[in-house]
C-alpha cells in the first residue's frame, strides 16, 4: 500500500461509531466472520497458521506477541463497520468532497521566466466531490500509488495552484516526495 492509500483507509477509520474489539479472541472471531467462516483466509490475512486462528477462537490462545497483536489491529481496522465507512466515501463522492492536508514536493513546469525547482510545501485544500469520486473509483479497483497520486497532483494543481482556471493556464505540478499526507472528508 502507498501514502495515498493509507490516508484514505484512515480516513475512512475516523468515520466509524463503534470501537472495534479489543480482545484477541474477539477480533479473531471478527475476521473469521469477515472471511465468511474461513479460519485458513484469516490465517493467511496475519501470517499465523489455521491451527493458531482456532487456538484464539476456542480460548487456548489469549494474548498475542506484539507482531500478532499489531497484525490483528490492522486487519481489524480495515474490516471493522464497513457500510458506515462506505457510507461517509459515498457522501464525499457525491456531495462534499475530500481535505487533504500534506507536506510533500511540489515542481512545476512552466512558461519561460517562471520558477520551476521543486520545493518541499505544506497545503491544505478542499477538493471538490468529483476528485474524491475519482480517488474511491481508482482506489476500488486496484490502483498504484503513481496513480493515486497523479488523481491528487491533479487536483492540487487545478484547485489551488491554478485557482480553478482563473490563472496558470500552462501550469503542469508534479507531486513527489510526500512527508506525509492526510486525507479527511
């Protein structure tokens, strides 16, 4: 997974109403129950074998390593109320859009007589619901970070280097080196 999406799954996380189990046992039954029962599909999800998913699941195992314990959290996260967070993306592609905060390169290409050496800045813009619907649709279907990041370059680049048309025209931002990126909508 790249920057990119992992601000996006994280942002999808602040939208949940419910705190996830806190067991181990509890969050082993939780992705077996999202595996549609597969103790082996869990297994494989954290990197244990079929036989330690069941030790969790009948009370023999209780308190993981902090390897396992940090798996557990992770896949947890990512399967934990996922029609409350589909709910928040389908609100943000469709009405109100997506913030996104980051500290990261920005270079440009440009007419003659303008700089265009990269430096590091710190934004924070709004996008409008048509780019965030364009980041969920690549999201979902198995998009790189280079292609995520293109999708965010291209709407920094319209909404608050070019000021939506309103000067630049030629303006060409290129968004590399991310310190570090949150998304929020």
């Amino acid at each position: 997974m790249g920057d990119i999406d992992d601000a996006l799954d994280r942002a999808g996380y602040e939208h949940v109403t419910k705190p996830p189990p806190k067991t181990a046992p509890a969050q082993m039954r939780l992705l077996v129950k999202a595996e549609k029962g597969s103790t082996k599909a869990a297994a494989r999800r954290l990197g244990i074998s079929q036989r330690q998913v069941e030790r969790y699941l009948v009370g023999q195992a209780k308190h993981p390593r902090p390897a396992l314990r940090e798996a557990l959290a992770r896949e947890v996260a990512k399967v934990w109320q996922p029609r409350v967070r589909q709910q928040a993306r389908k609100k943000a592609a469709a009405a109100t859009g997506i913030t996104i905060e980051t500290r990261a390169r920005f270079g440009y290409t440009a007419p003659i007589g303008t700089t265009d050496d990269p430096r590091m800045r710190r934004l924070t813009v709004h996008l409008p619901p048509a780019y965030a619907r364009r980041l969920f649709d690549a999201q979902q279907q198995g998009a790189d970070d280079a292609q995520l990041r293109g999708i965010v370059a291209e709407g920094l680049q319209e909404i608050y280097f070019k000021d939506n048309g309103r000067r630049a025209d030629q303006l060409q931002v290129g968004f590399t080196d991310i310190d570090y990126i949150d998304v929020s909508f």
